[in-house]
C-alpha cells in the first residue's frame, strides 16, 4: 500500500505543467474599419487581442498573453479613417493594450491617400509590440494643438515597448518629432 502511494505521488510531481501558447489571429480584409461581416480586418484583429476575446466574430478570439496576428502575404493593407484617438493625435488602427506580435508577411501597412493624417500605432505601457517583415507607409500626425496633446510619432507612438524586425518605416512624419 505505501509503495503504490510513493509512486502515485511521483508520477503527479513528474507531470509538467501546461505550456501556454500564443493565439494566432488571421486577417483576411486590406482596408480600414470594422463590422461583422465575415472579412476580419486589422483593426478588428487587434481589438480582439486587446479585449482577450472575440470581440469581433470574423477574427479568432484572443486571449491572456502574448497574441499573433498574421497579415496576409505580400498584401497592401490600406489605412483610411481614424480609430482611435482625437486631435493632433489619432491613430489608423486601435491603441495597443496588450502583447501583440504582428507577422507581416512582406505586407504593406499605409495611410491611404487623401485619408486624414494619423500614425498606425500607439501603444500603452507595459504592452509590448512587435512587428515583423512589415513596412509601414505614409502615417502622418500634425503638429500639437493648443491643448498640447499630440503631434509625436508619425508612424508609431508608444509608452510600452516595440520591437521591429524586418522592417521599414517610409514617408512617415510627425509634426512634433
């Protein structure tokens, strides 16, 4: 009876502990916005992956930890309305609130034209970013206004982390620094 207890209880300590794992988010849409209409867009992406949950239902829930989002291939996502943000300082795509590693896949991630001026990221603290075989085109914030709030940041913004990887900031200005 003591043996068969000694080896029950070694084989609860030799079990490992469940491993955690990013959740992948793909984003099939190359254009700005959100709606629940079976194409899941960047920014739909990232709201999901900030919120831990299918927030949108064309794209994968998130969830605690890290989250991947996957562009499509060699796709120009075009960037037109602002999301998030006010003045001088609007961002192209939801702020970033929680870990996010977006794999861009030789994608193209741009303000379209004639689109008001925004940058495509701003990222809070402790979020991390990552970005990952992606350009990034054309963001564009303009100078403070009187309140003093904006105009930093033509193509990324952040309080937390970011790290890119492959990747190419171009014709992007701020109209502060």
């Amino acid at each position: 009876f003591v043996a068969v207890l000694a080896i029950g209880a070694c084989l609860l300590v030799a079990v490992p502990p469940p491993v955690a794992h990013a959740e992948t988010i793909t984003v099939t849409g190359t254009t700005s916005g959100r709606a629940n209409d079976g194409v899941c867009t960047l920014a739909e992406a990232i709201d999901n992956a900030n919120n831990d949950a299918p927030t949108w239902l064309d794209c994968a829930a998130g969830t605690a930890g890290l989250d991947i989002i996957e562009l499509p291939s060699y796709a120009t996502i075009t960037l037109t309305i602002v999301e998030s943000g006010s003045g001088a300082s609007t961002n192209g795509l939801p702020i970033i609130n929680s870990d996010i590693t977006i794999h861009g896949n030789g994608s193209i991630i741009e303000r379209g034209s004639g689109s008001p001026y925004f940058r495509f990221f701003q990222i809070y603290a402790p979020s991390i970013l990552t970005l990952d075989h992606v350009t990034l085109r054309n963001g564009r914030v303009d100078t403070a206004t009187v309140t003093g709030i904006g105009g930093f940041g033509g193509a990324i913004y952040s309080g937390g982390s970011v790290t890119l990887d492959y990747t190419t900031i171009a014709d992007s200005r701020a109209g502060d620094g």
